[in-house]
C-alpha cells in the first residue's frame, strides 16, 4: 500500500550528460540533410516538367486574409513564447530535471521548430500575390514537416510509457528511466520520425508532375500535393497509408494499452490524495494526445488522396497551430510543478534584480 502513495520516485538528471551524445547524433544527421536537396533537384529535373508550385491557401477568402493574418500571427508568437518559456523552466529548475519534463522539453523544442517550417511561409503568402514555392523548397518543406511531427508521435508515446513506469512500477522507475534510457529513446524519436518522413517524401516526389501546379493547401501537404501527379499512384498511397497506420496507430494503441495499466494501478491505490496526484500527472498528457492523434488521424488515416476538402484545411489548422499552442498552456495551466517553477524562476528573477539595483 505504501508502494502506491509514493508511486513516482524520481531521480534527478544533469542535462549536460545528454548533450555530447545528441550533438553526435546532430553530426551523423547533417549529411542526410546536405546531400536530401540535391537529390530532390535530381528528380525535378528527370521526373517533372513543374519547376514551381502555387499554394492557394486561403486565397478563395479575399480581403479575410488580412483578419487571419493578424489571428495567425498572434497565435504564433504564443506558440514561441509558450514553448520557448516551457524549455526555459524545465533547465533552470533542477526540481524539474526528471524524465517526464525532459521529454516534455524535447516535445516543445520539437513543436517550436514543427511550426517554424510551416507558419513563417503561411503568414508570408497571406499577404502576398504570389504564392509559389519551388519543387525542392516544398519537398525540403513536406519533408521537416512530417519529421517532427512524426517525432511528436512517438515522444507522445514514449511519455506514456513514462507515466505507465512511474505509477505501475514506481520502485523500478530510476533504473527503467535512467538518464541513458532516456537520451536513447529521445533519439530513437528523432532518427524514426525523420526516416519515416524521408520514405514518404521520396515516394511523393519520385511522381511526375506535368499537369496543374496548384496546390489546394497552405503548405506542402501529402494529400494535396500528390493528387497533381500525372500517374497512378495507388501503390504509393497505399504504402503511404501503411506508413500513416504504423507512426498513428502503434504509438496510440500503445499509449492506450498504458493507460488501462495505469487505471488498474490508480483504482488499487488506497488514498484519495495518492490516485489525485496520480491522474493529474496523466491528465496533460491524455488531453495533448487526444487532440493531436485525433486531428493527424482524420487527415492521414485515409487511402486515398482524391479528395481534398476546406474541412481538412480546417482540421490541418488545428494540428498545425491549436495543438502546439494547447501544449504549453495545457501542462502549465495544469501542471502544478510547472506553475510552482514558474513563480520560484520570477521570484529569483526579481530578487537579483532588485539587489542588482
């Protein structure tokens, strides 16, 4: 009984000792990253009469535009603010140097550069004529895109596997989350959701592209850029799909699968104060989870790429910009360690302050 009272000990960690093995890993990456625009070019050059893309965006809404950009530019300087401030905390107070707020630091610096490829060139094309953006710079676009979003998917997965230890099996949670496990499955994210994304693009811009050059999005999407190839491309799709089912579906089967242990565990545990603490160590996660599969799966859980609707650029405004947005303000708002780091980082803020003057 006492075992469940006390269900997260936690052991600290020192961010340094991560940082030589994620700078190598950054080495190994820069060549892929070097080498991936020259061998788009190769392909719009041997593939494609299309040089350049149109994307219409929210061209159709007419002086509406100007009103989304002032809303959109609000909402992305939230988004760097909240995130850059979520990342801030969690270095400067040693309490939150625990596997859950590592990987929640990884998750906001990953969702601060997932809408730094996107929102930059949206809110340009807002107030532009000119919508266009070239063959490779929409590859090298669609490219970054799907891998930190893919990157979000599996560090969603991998805190519920977080939360499953710390609760399930509290007395083994050092040694199962040591600071070694945790730079390991961080990087096996990062290596995952970019190879996955460096298949799907491959597949997409290894079509020939000869007809229409319009693409009814915002940005370089799967779906509306590969319904402009003159070719048939069910195969693609189809391992597109498959590729949607295993990032998608495995990581949010498995977060469900850990939650039931987790209820089972919570419902075991004999006071009201321990299953409080235990749910609202859960309840951030569950939300961010929730709104994020939900979204990516309405978009990209489908086989065929025919259809291409202002729902879906409706839904895909969501994931791009409502849930990077809710992920700062959900765990802060929420999250009672961070709100008590928060005030202890301005309170020492303001002490210095006040002895400096």
């Amino acid at each position: 009984m006492q075992q469940h009272d006390n269900f997260l000990p936690v052991k600290r960690m020192k961010f340094n000792e991560v940082d030589t093995f994620l700078a190598s890993l950054c080495e190994r990456f820069y060549t892929l990253f070097y080498f991936f625009p020259l061998s788009l070019q190769g392909l719009a050059e041997n593939l494609t009469v299309i040089t350049e893309f149109l994307l219409l965006g929210f061209s159709s809404l007419g002086e509406v535009q100007l009103d989304l950009f002032v809303v959109f530019l609000f909402l992305y300087l939230v988004i760097l603010s909240g995130n850059a401030t979520i990342v801030s905390i969690i270095r400067l107070d040693q309490s939150l140097h625990t596997p859950m707020y590592f990987f929640l630091g990884i998750l906001s610096t990953s969702e601060t550069f997932y809408t730094f490829v996107i929102l930059p060139k949206m809110l340009l094309n807002l107030l532009s004529v000119s919508r266009t953006i070239s063959f490779t710079c929409c590859a090298i676009q669609m490219f970054f895109f799907l891998g930190f979003a893919i990157t979000n998917c599996l560090l969603l997965g991998v805190m519920g596997y977080d939360r499953y230890v710390a609760i399930c099996h509290p007395l083994r949670y050092p040694i199962l989350m040591s600071w070694q496990v945790c730079g390991k499955l961080a990087a096996a994210c990062g290596i995952g959701g970019f190879l996955a994304s460096l298949t799907v693009v491959n597949l997409v811009f290894s079509l020939p592209f000869c007809s229409t050059n319009e693409v009814n999005h915002y940005f370089c999407d799967i779906s509306p850029v590969i319904r402009l190839a003159c070719t048939n491309t069910d195969v693609h799709e189809l391992v597109i799909f498959i590729c949607g089912v295993l990032v998608l579906v495995v990581p949010f089967f498995f977060i469900c699968v850990s939650y039931l242990c987790i209820l089972r565990t919570i419902l075991k545990i004999p006071s009201a104060e321990g299953k409080r603490k235990a749910f609202s160590t859960c309840a951030s996660h569950l939300t961010v989870v929730v709104i994020h599969y939900g979204c990516a799966s309405f978009i990209y859980l489908r086989p065929t790429a025919r259809y291409v609707s202002n729902k879906d650029r409706l839904v895909t405004v969501t994931y791009t910009i409502v849930t990077p947005l809710l992920n700062p303000m959900v765990y802060s708002l929420r999250n009672k360690d961070v709100q008590l780091a928060i005030r202890k980082v301005l309170g020492s803020n303001k002490g210095s302050l006040k002895s400096y003057i």
